[in-house]
C-alpha cells in the first residue's frame, strides 16, 4: 500500500527498559504552505450517500517532512538464538513438519488466588496522544499526484523504514514491553476460532479441515461498489494514536481523539458519540455477538506540564448502543497499572502489562482473578476469542521463556501449556481456538515478526507442528512486541491456516507484481497444495474467516479499485464480493490505507478501512481517518 502510519508519539522518561530514556519528540517540519485539495473540510451536517467522487482539479503538493531516519530492515529486536539454515524453495513449496512433542505435565495455575492489585512497578506505557480533533462528514475524496504500479517497492521501503521508526519509540520510550496428522488426545480437533482481521463482524464456527461450513456474506447483484462516506483526519499538533474500529449490523465505530463515534454503516450519519477522558491506547479487535467490545484509555487530557497520564482505565462498551457497561482501574498499591494488553475471551476481560494484570466478568464488571506474580514470571499479554490464551515470560532477560497457556477464562486455572524454546522473546496469539502462536526464531523474519507458526493442542498443550513460514517467501506481519495479537496476513480456520505469500513478478512480459494465498495443515505441517492468485497487478490479504471461506481484500494496480473476494475454503474459488471505483482521486484515497497497519472491516457488502494514527505530518491522501466503500 502506500503510505504507512507515523510513528508513535512522544514518550515521557522513565528509569530501565530497553535503553536510555531519550525524548521521542519527532523533529517539526517547516512552516507548511497553504493547504491544496485533499485537506479535510470542516465538519458538516450529515447528508445521504453520495456516489464516487468528482475529479478535482490538480493539488497542491503535501509539504515535505523532515529527513527520515535510515534504520535497518524491521524492527531492531534484541539477540536471539541463530536459526538452522533452510534449504531455499520456490513460492508454494511444502515445509517439513517438525516431530510434534511429547505433551507436559499439567502445569500450575499462576491465577488460582485473586490479589486486590497487581504487581511491581507500574511503567509508563508507550503513545503520546495529541490535542482533541472533530471527524466531519461527507468530506469530498480529492486528487493527488498520480502513483503508478512501479511506486509499490518505495511504498513498502517506507512502511519498513516507519515500522523501525515505531518500533524504537516504542521500546525507548514506552520501556521495554515484553509481549509481543493431528495428535489430539481424544481424536477430536480443534474446530476453528476467530482470528486474523481487525474487529467487527465475521467470527467464524468453521469445520475442521476439508468441510467448511457456509459463510454469511452474499455475492450482491451487482458488485460494483461507490464511496459512502469518508471520516476526515481529526486536527492534532501532534502524532496521537486513533486505533479501535468495530462493525455491528447497525454501526460503524472508530476510535477519534479522546472519543468513539459510531456511524451509520450506509449513510455515514453520526449515531452516537462517546466521550472518554483521554485518548484510547489499547483496543481489541474482537466484538461479542451481542455487540460488546472493551477499550482502555488514559484518565486525562495532554496538558502542557504533563503529556501522558498512563493507560489505566478499561471501560465496556455496548457498540450499538454507544453507552458504556462498566469503568474499572487495576492498581498495584496506590498507584494505577499501565495497562499493554486488553482483550476478550470466554466472556472475560483479560489486562496485561509487565506491571501485573486482571480479569473481570464482560457482563457485569466483576473482578474474576489477577495473574499470580512471581520472581522471574509475568504475563505479558493475552489471546482472546471463543477462549482466553496467556502468552507468560519467565527467566531473565538474557534468557527468557515464553509459556502459552490456554486458561479457564472465568477462574484463571491453566488448562494446558506448551513451553517454547529458550530464547525466544516475543509471541502473538493467531487464533485461540485452534491454538495457533506465531514467533521470529532467530530474528530471521527481517522486521515482520513471524517465522514461525506453531500449532498447539489446546487440551494437552502438545505441539502438533511447528511450521517455517520464511520472510523472503510469505507476507504475513506479527507484532508481538507491542500488540500480543496483532497480526495481519494470516487467518485460522478449518484446521489450517491461510497465508500471504510475498509479492513477485507477474506473468511473462508484465512489469506488474502479484502474490497468492496459500494453505498450510495445522495437523500434517504442510501445504495442502490450495492457492488463490490475486491476479495481474493485484496483492491479496487474507482478512478473516466467514464460516469455512476466507474472506481477502485485493490491492489494486495503479488502474483498477481494490476488491473483496470470498475463497472457497474446500475449492479455493475465488468469488468478487465487492470492486471500488478505478477513479485516481478514489483510487489514491483507498491505497493511502497500508494493509499491514490499516484497519479493514467487510461485511454485508460494506468494507471500511481506517487508520490507527493521526498525524499533522499526513500528505494530502492521509487526510482521512477513515473511508467507506458499498455495493448497491
């Protein structure tokens, strides 16, 4: 896609973690000029849907930032164990299947004793919001300066260049975050979980392997999509973090600037707007089927004197309604918990952070249990979903071990646990239910956070397989270092999990690149030989599973609007749901939104795609927080 989000902002100092404290302030660009076309428009009274937007005449050219740093290729991660050389293979080529290991020993249950508070010092979380902004509406898409096909390999260099950027101001000054044939027991395998995607619609109850069960979303009489209505950039003076979109039957909500707004999914019309005391700094993706979801924020405002008040608070939130259930705040002694980690499982809301934790019933906001602390151990985040998933590092810092454990979501006991090798630093959670835990091993995932997959018995803890899914051949993005389940360009259902390969030449001839999606046995370890092509020009993305189908957004080619299509998940055949207008103006406003950071809903003919940071630094195509494209 084109351009990634800014980083972070600002960090307050603080004592130990990875480095020194430094300050994070980003470097103030010049005195910009006059704004061009492409600039949000004040805000405006709700109107009806409007069509594709008129061709504007030609913009003022977005003002030049400061120099960008150089950093390497990824995210700069700590030393880790050097990782056995791999035979190279082609795109599509099986990989072996480790000899899955002999199941543990029941493990202990670190949240049997329910604590007043948590543990340890609280630290100062990471994300400097910014001043409070208003979206308008019905903002009119305008043109920029037109890109082609041949700008992709910049675009990418940026997003890397970015993820570095992120990844530093995170860990300096945020301080260290330390999250980031089947062998079951009875002969039953998992059946599939909720995963991949970014909130909203499309939990899925798939079959296991072979039979998937029919999806919900009907292919439109016609597919041909038109723009709905767009959410222009709230003002900051400042890079403020905006992540949190959701998607109901009845609303559209997205995280602005100390706020949610929920929308009308079709018109655009403000429903409701919540107010929170400060800015959102950690959300979950997913949403219950009566429409519940959790946010955490900070207590306050920015002031001058004091730019971060810590991520303490958690609300619950009916997204239909736009009301809150409940506000609760983890302390430890007197002083609140910086919160890294919310997420819901099993009807729990479960909080991490390197500072202690704590669950609490969704439903009623009732303290359930808190993570037992320990001298070496803590959680450093959890998975949710249909089950609740504990990603718990011990040992020291030279030597650390992550334990995943599949915990009661009501009484914190450890059902199982699977112990990964010593050395490796961070996990995310793919999928709770089947149990699928990516990691770079090796740090050989050149800055995407996955090298591996690791496929897991739920019920013993038993690795069924572990799977190598190289950089250099897949497209896939985790980010366990910041977010436990962030990742993009995987998705688990069926008893397999379905992958991004990279981008590479297209046919004989063309000078445009393409990419698949493949599938991999979470049982045997090895591709079982299905592939979707995104076709000439286009990149596709898995994005989450609609029953036994997957569900993939298509980057378009520099003449063509992205697509929605649904993957057969027993033949693979690929069915267009939606296609936007190949308009530039439309065109340059959609591929503004990054696939490995942008936030991308479908359901029910309509997509939404989002961003996850505001910033005063964003060209004139950047200028929207978010867009929504629908079929008739």
């Amino acid at each position: 896609m084109t351009q990634p989000p800014p980083p972070p902002p600002n960090q307050p100092p603080q004592q130990g973690g990875y480095g020194q404290p430094q300050d994070q302030r980003p470097a103030q660009p010049p005195q910009q000029p006059a704004p061009g076309y492409g600039y949000p428009q004040a805000p405006q009274a709700p109107q009806a849907p409007q069509g594709a937007p008129q061709t504007p005449p030609p913009p003022a050219q977005p003002p030049s930032g400061p120099p960008q740093p150089q950093p390497g290729y990824g995210y700069p991660q700590a030393p880790q164990p050097p990782q056995p050389p791999q035979q190279p293979a082609g795109y599509g080529y099986p990989g072996q299947p480790a000899t899955p290991a002999p199941a543990p020993a029941p493990a202990p249950n670190p949240y049997a004793q329910q604590q007043p508070g948590g543990y340890g010092t609280p630290q100062p979380g990471y994300g400097y919001p910014g001043q409070p902004g208003y979206p308008g509406q019905q903002a009119t898409v305008q043109a920029q300066a037109g890109r082609s096909g041949g700008d992709r390999e910049k675009k990418k260099q940026l997003l890397i260049i970015v993820a570095a950027v992120v990844a530093i101001a995170l860990i300096i000054g945020g301080g260290v975050l330390y999250a980031s044939s089947s062998r079951d027991s009875g002969g039953k395998k998992d059946t599939a979980g909720t995963s991949g995607g970014t909130g909203g619609k499309g939990g899925d109850k798939g079959g296991s392997g072979g039979t998937p069960t029919r999806g919900d979303e009907k292919v439109p009489a016609d597919t041909k999509a038109k723009v709905l209505f767009q959410v222009p950039m709230p003002k900051v003076d400042d890079t403020t973090t905006v992540s949190g979109s959701w998607l109901t039957d009845k609303v559209y909500a997205k995280s602005g600037v100390a706020e949610i707004v929920g929308y009308d999914p079709g018109k655009g019309t403000k429903l409701w707007t919540l107010k929170l005391p400060g800015p959102v700094c950690q959300v979950t993706r997913h949403v219950t089927s009566d429409h519940k979801t959790v946010v955490a924020y900070e207590p306050a405002m920015p002031t001058k004197d004091k730019r971060y008040h810590g991520c303490s608070q958690v609300s619950a939130i009916d997204l239909d309604a736009g009301t809150k259930l409940w506000s609760r705040t983890v302390k430890s002694g007197d002083q609140s918990i910086n919160l890294d980690n919310v997420t819901i499982g099993g009807g729990t809301v479960a909080l991490g952070s390197t500072s202690g934790g704590a669950a609490f019933d969704l439903a009623t906001g009732k303290a359930l249990w808190t993570p037992k602390p320990g001298d070496t151990c803590y959680d450093a985040g959890y998975g949710g979903g249909d089950k609740l998933v504990a990603v718990r590092k011990c040992g020291d810092y030279d030597n650390p071990q992550l334990h995943i454990q599949n915990i009661d979501p009501k009484s914190g006991k450890v059902i199982s646990e699977y112990k990964m090798a010593t050395g490796v630093e961070y996990a995310s959670v793919v999928s709770t239910n089947p149990l699928v835990v990516a990691a770079d091993i090796g740090d050989s995932a050149k800055g995407r956070g996955i090298s591996d997959i690791f496929s897991i018995d739920s019920r013993t803890g038993a690795l069924r397989n572990k799977i190598s899914v190289p950089a250099d051949r897949f497209a896939a993005k985790c980010d366990g270092i910041t977010r436990i389940e962030g990742c993009s360009g995987i998705v688990v259902g069926n008893d397999r999990a379905y992958l991004a390969t990279a981008e590479h030449d297209g046919s004989s001839g063309s000078f445009r690149d393409t990419n698949e999606v493949v599938a991999f046995g979470l049982g045997s370890g090895k591709q079982t030989g299905q592939r979707a092509d995104a076709g000439e020009g286009y990149t596709i993305t898995p994005l989450r599973m609609d029953g036994g189908n997957i569900i993939a957004y298509k980057e378009p080619p520099y003449d063509k609007g992205g697509q929605i299509v649904s993957i057969d998940g027993a033949s693979f055949k690929e069915t267009k749901l939606l296609e936007n207008p190949s308009d530039q103006a439309v065109r340059d406003a959609e591929t503004s939104f990054s696939t490995d950071y942008a936030e991308i809903l479908f359901h029910n003919g309509h997509l939404f795609m989002s961003q996850v940071y505001a910033s005063d630094l964003s060209s004139s195509s950047e200028r929207y927080l978010a867009i929504a494209f629908g079929t008739s």
